[in-house]
C-alpha cells in the first residue's frame, strides 16, 4: 500500500512545500521588493545585505519551482534548507522556538522539510525520476 500512495505523498509534499518557498522568494521580488528586503537584511544584521537580499529571493523562487517540478531536488533542498538555517541566525533565532512569538519552529520545519523532500528520490512525477528513467531505458537499449 505505502509504496503505491508515495508517489502521490511525494507530490502534494513537494508542491506544498514549494508552494511556501515560491511565495515567499516573490514576496521579496514583487512585493516587499528588493529594496525593503535588503533594508530588512541590514536591520538584523546579514552581511552583504544588498547581495543577500536577491540571492535569497532568487533561491527562495527557483527553489520553490524545482522541488514543485521535482528537479534537481538535492541541490534545492539543500540551499532552501541552507536558507533557512541563515534565517533561524540572523532573524528567528533569538525568539526562541514558538512561531507564535517570532521563533524559529516554521523555519526549522522547512528547512528539515526542505533537506527530506531534496533527498526523498521526488516519486515517480519528479522531472528528476523522468531523466533516470530514460537514461535507464536508452542504457537498456544500448
């Protein structure tokens, strides 16, 4: 039973997650933008806030996109889960671990969440799965 819903359980996982991280990469582009991210990069002092500040965002999106498609999925999920750990330092860390008071439990979730679905294999709808599978076809056929 368990090996005929993982496909499907890796699926909603990956869009759920991938979801959270698109929005929030967006959020910093189109509507915080980049100026009031980076503003806020330097107010809890990230170094190299105006590079931060697009480098987090752009992760946060393209990350959010491959785990929703299921590509490269180790390198996203270990940059999201980098990502975060960098937030838990330098903005949750030191609210201690309610999400409800600013801490970093949501944070360590998606980072944890981020690093299983990165190294889960990503089911059978990965794009990462439908390459192997063809590269195991054509090593068959030849």
């Amino acid at each position: 039973m368990a090996d005929q819903v993982r496909p499907v359980v890796l699926l909603v996982a990956r869009v759920a997650i991938g979801v959270i991280f698109l929005v929030h990469g967006y959020q910093k582009f189109l509507t915080i933008g980049i100026e009031g991210t980076t503003e806020f990069f330097e107010s809890v002092g990230i170094p190299l806030a105006a590079l931060a500040a697009p480098a987090v965002a752009a992760t946060e999106v393209a990350g959010g996109l491959a785990l929703i498609a299921g590509a490269a999925l180790p390198l996203a999920g270990s940059l999201l889960a980098l990502n975060m750990i960098g937030a838990i330092v330098f903005v949750h860390g030191e609210s201690g671990f309610s999400a409800g008071d600013g801490g970093y439990e949501f944070v360590l979730a998606l980072a944890a969440a981020s690093l299983a679905v990165g190294f889960s294999g990503g089911g059978a709808f990965a794009l990462d799965n439908v390459r192997l599978r063809r590269r195991g076809a054509a090593a068959v056929i030849a």
